[in-house]
C-alpha cells in the first residue's frame, strides 16, 4: 500500500483569492472554513470553524481569481505542505498550507 498525501475539505470562502503574477504564471492565496463539532464535559454541543490557507498555482490560480470569491462554498482536492521563513526580527515562523490542485463550486454565484 502506498500512502499519500492527500487533503479534501468543502468549506466557505474567508476572502477573495490575492493573485500574484510570477512571470507567466500565476498564484494565488486565499483561505477556507470548515466547520466541525463536539460534545464538551456536560454534553453540550459546541461548534468551532478552523481556518485553512489554501494556495493554487499555474492555470487554477487564473480560474480562481475570475470564480472564487469570499463566502463562496467550494470543494477543493490538494495536499498539504509545510514551509518556514524569517520575519523581520530573525525569529523562525512555520506554516502549513493546503496546495490546491482541483476545486468544484458548490453553490451558484448570486450574481449569476
């Protein structure tokens, strides 16, 4: 068996895709909430929504700049990868992301 990498979430659209242009390609940076719940010690249910930065690079990237927008509901299929980086003091900050590599609208645009 192999094993892999492999994230599927159905949330709503936090913001509208930031789009970068590098060279010819593009990428853009947004963010999704899921919605998730549990019973606390006195068996009330509690609902929290956990937040995901997804990011879609190339092709995808220029379908989600003209479709994607804040409160949307999408599926997206991806995998999540972890990186690091340097703030401005020095200190080391690590962050998880969702590489987007296909996504499905799931609600129809109200503008439409």
């Amino acid at each position: 068996m192999r094993l892999s990498n492999k994230v599927q979430l159905i949330g709503y659209l936090g913001m509208n895709p930031e789009v970068r242009s590098f060279g010819e390609s593009k990428m853009a940076r947004l963010s999704i909430a899921t919605d998730s719940s549990y019973r606390n010690k006195q068996g009330q249910k509690v609902e929290q929504a956990d937040w995901h930065t997804l990011v879609i690079w190339g092709k995808g990237a220029e379908l989600a700049e003209k479709l994607l927008s804040k409160g949307r509901k999408v599926a997206i299929d991806g995998k999540l990868v972890s990186r690091s980086y340097e703030n401005k003091e020095g200190k080391k900050n690590y962050i998880t992301e969702v590489h987007v590599s296909e996504f499905l609208l799931l609600d129809k645009n109200k503008s439409n």
